[in-house]
C-alpha cells in the first residue's frame, strides 16, 4: 500500500491557504486539501470529508509538495476547444469596421460578422467596447 506524501506548511503557507479555502471555488478546494493534508489526514479521509475522490486529492497534494503554493495556485492546461486569440479578431472586427461594406453602405453587425465567419454578438461587444455600438442589429 503506497503512503501519502507528507505535507508540512510553514507560516505563511499556512495563512495564505487559510485565507484561501474561505474564498469558494477550484482554489479553496485545494487549500483544503493541502491544510487537511497537513493536519495528517489521509487522502481517503480527506476525500471523504470534501465531497472529492482520492485521485483528486492525491494529485494536488503532490503538486504541493512538488511547487508548494503556485503549485496550486495556477490551473494547468485544460483539454477542450482551443480559445480564439480574440484580440487579433477585434483588430479585424476594427479594421473592417473602418471600410464600407461591399453594397457601399456601413456595415452592421450581422453583416460584418457573416463577411469575417464569426458571431454577429462577438462584433456587437467590439463594437461597443470602443464605442461604437449601442444596441444589437
């Protein structure tokens, strides 16, 4: 039977992931887990405890004791759908914005988004981000 990895915390680590695990959501859950793992829990006690599963717990108990706090503190990459480097779109939403449409008429969001292959709403909050919208087309 493997053992798990002892977790001790100095000071400040402790504070700081105490302040952490009140504040709700992916972060406080690891604290958690870390200042259970310090207390000297093991990962089936802790999981049960946390409403977790014991992979979980033993991941971020390792990847404290690897990184310490930015070993928890920084998500890793996630698997999924690539997100859209949406700066260059806006750059493009911008430039295009700029010319007339090809009938010689402004452009207006519906139109612009069909011309780029993008979201009509995504050129409405360009749009209006730079003030150049007020209500959807």
């Amino acid at each position: 039977m493997r053992t798990a990895i002892t977790i001790s915390l100095n000071r400040t680590e402790r504070v700081t992931l105490q302040r952490w695990s009140v504040a709700g959501g992916r972060l406080a859950q690891r604290s958690r887990i870390v200042l259970h793992a310090a207390a000297g829990l093991s990962n089936k006690q802790i999981a049960g405890e946390l409403g977790t599963d014991e992979q979980t717990v033993g991941r971020w108990r390792a990847r404290f004791a690897a990184h310490r706090l930015d070993g928890i503190a920084n998500e890793a990459p996630r698997s999924g759908r690539r997100p859209r480097v949406r700066e260059q779109i806006a750059e493009k939403i911008l430039r295009m914005t700029k010319r007339r449409s090809g009938r010689g008429t402004p452009w207006s969001t519906r139109t612009l988004a069909q011309a780029l292959g993008v979201n009509h709403m995504l050129v409405y909050r360009v749009w209006q981000e730079h003030g150049l919208a007020t209500q959807p087309a």
